[in-house]
C-alpha cells in the first residue's frame, strides 16, 4: 500500500561523505522543475525501499528550490533505514520522498540558540542560514565526539555566521566543554532555544533549561528516534473502532497498528517511533498510555489522540476513532 505523503519522484544528483559514518544526498527533481518550498526545520519523508520510510532533516538553505540536502548518519543499531541509504542509494538513483514538512520552525526572538548534538546538526544548519540572512542574533553551539564524525565544519567556518558557531569535540581535551549551566543559566524572555541530536543530549539540553527556569514554550526539539520505554510490564487490552463495533485484543508483544493491519485495517504509518506523527488517530473512548515524542504535554493530557504505531493503553479499552 503506497504512503499518501509520497509524492515527488526525485533523482540523487550526488553523494558526498560528508563526515565519518554520514553522508549526503543531493536530491533534484528529474526535469529540472522547481521543487516546494521549505522553512528552516523541515523535514522529507523518504522511501528507503519498499517498506521503509525515513525521516530526513533538510540541511541546505530554505531559499533554495532547485534541490534538498539532507544528511544520513550510518547507524548499525537503527531498524535498517539509515544503512540502506549508505549502502544501496546512489548517484542517478530514483527516490519516492514528501513534500517538506516541519514540526520544529523558529519562533520570532531577539536572540537564539541552536544546540545540536552529532548529526543534529542538520535542520539546525538550515536554521542558521536563516537567521544569518535575517540578520538575527544567533549562537550555534555544535558538539561531536570527534573531528572525523563533525560534518558540515568546512561549511560553517566559510560561512557568514562563522563568528557565531562554537565547536566541542569529545575526545580533544584542548576542546573546550559545553558549558549547559552557563549557557543557560539566566532565562531570557526574548529568546527561543533549539536543540537536535541523540536523546541523551537533548535531555541534557532540556533538563537543564528548565532547572534553570526556562519556559517550555522556549525550549525546542528535534527527535530522530523514539523515547526507550520498558515494556516488560506491557499486559494486553482491547480496541474497538467505532465505525464498525468491531473488537481487537492487543497482545503485550503488538502494537495497535500490528494487530489492526493483520485484519485488513490501514492506519499510514512512517517512522514507528511516535516521532513523525503520521499515524495519529483519534481516540473516542478510554486511557491512552502515550509513550510518543510528538504530541506536547497537553496533547497527551485531552487524551483524544494517540499513535497507534507505539503507544498502548491504561485503560482495559481503547475505542478508536476509525
């Protein structure tokens, strides 16, 4: 069954490695037409192959309509989307993508700070290309763990917001440390904070902003994967879709979308992970138990939604809006 979102043929123009272990692709429309329009942010869904859909950061500047660039890090541990796109995409190929979304624009504010993470680095490079063209007070303050893995610092330092972007290496003690606590220890009600990279940074980033006071609404994220839950305590329950009456049990090794599917009921998913939101579906009745990264607090709190794709249930039923 194709995924609705994916619209647009496009042809990988070129393929450069870009850093150890993530490479780039330069994507184009076949015949040279303009391609939609993007805000620094965005993402694409991409068809790795058949099954597979990734999510993708786009990393050139959102003026451009000519091309999308977006960065792939290699991930051995991932479910296979990222090591298909290093080892079986290449130049003159043909992929299946969406047009840009974004569920992480910038905010109007008097100064900004973008903290990125490994290959986090990614929509926050679009976003500094955009606030170094409007003239906005920035900081990009960029972390890796070695210069070999650092992708785009060539970029960055023949930019014009070269004078604005911090570089931190883990394994260079001459390298200085990302200071969170100073960075973030005064809360500035005229500025927006972004982060992206592994959760492990971007908890870092966030718990320190709120321990030093910063509103929600200011602190800004990007996830790549989904949150780990522990799902040794995971028991069954029951959906019913309310359209039909009819009733599904939900082992504690299934997920909704998994048991919907067996029985002839498509809900699109695309990452998996309840990262993208695709999969969202309306909740008539009962207690999700959410365990995605895309809903905010108060999404989860109404309880009418849920991403079938990963998160369960509190209550003993769940009655879907399908």
């Amino acid at each position: 069954m194709s995924h609705p979102s994916l619209s647009l043929i496009v042809e990988v123009k070129a393929r450069h490695e870009e850093a150890l272990g993530i490479a780039t692709f330069e994507l184009a429309d076949p015949h040279g037409r303009p391609l939609p329009p993007f805000s620094a942010g965005a993402h694409i869904d991409v068809q790795v192959k058949e099954g597979v859909i990734r999510q993708y950061s786009l990393c050139n500047h959102s003026e451009e309509r000519d091309r999308y660039l977006i960065g792939v890090l290699r991930d051995e541990a991932s479910r296979g989307g990222s090591v298909a796109m290093h080892d079986e995409i290449k130049e003159g190929d043909f992929l299946l993508i969406s047009a840009p979304k974004n569920h992480f624009p910038l905010k109007p504010a008097k100064r900004t700070y973008l903290l990125a993470g490994g290959i986090g680095i990614t929509p926050l490079l679009c976003m500094a290309e955009r606030l170094a063209r409007t003239e906005t007070d920035f900081a990009l303050h960029y972390c890796a763990r070695s210069a070999e893995r650092m992708a785009f610092r060539e970029r960055i330092e023949a930019s014009s917001f070269a004078d604005k972007a911090h570089f931190y290496l883990d394994d260079d003690t001459a390298s200085p440390a990302l200071d969170l606590e100073k960075l973030l220890g005064e809360p500035d009600a005229d500025a927006q904070v972004y982060v992206c990279g592994p959760g492990g940074f971007i908890d870092a980033v966030i718990s320190t902003g709120k321990r030093c006071g910063w509103p929600d609404e200011q602190l800004h994220t990007e996830y790549f994967a989904g949150a780990e839950t522990a799902s040794e305590d995971d028991g069954s329950f029951e959906v019913r879709i309310a359209s039909s009456g009819a009733a599904f049990t939900i082992p504690a090794d299934k997920t909704v979308h998994q048991v919907l599917a067996e029985n002839g009921i498509e809900i699109m998913v695309s990452c998996e992970q309840g990262v993208c939101g695709t999969c969202l579906t309306g909740v008539l009745e009962g207690e999700p138990d959410h365990r995605d990264l895309y809903l905010e607090d108060d999404e989860h709190a109404a309880n009418d939604q849920f991403t079938p794709c990963c998160s369960r249930a509190k209550s003993k039923t769940l009655v879907l809006d399908l």
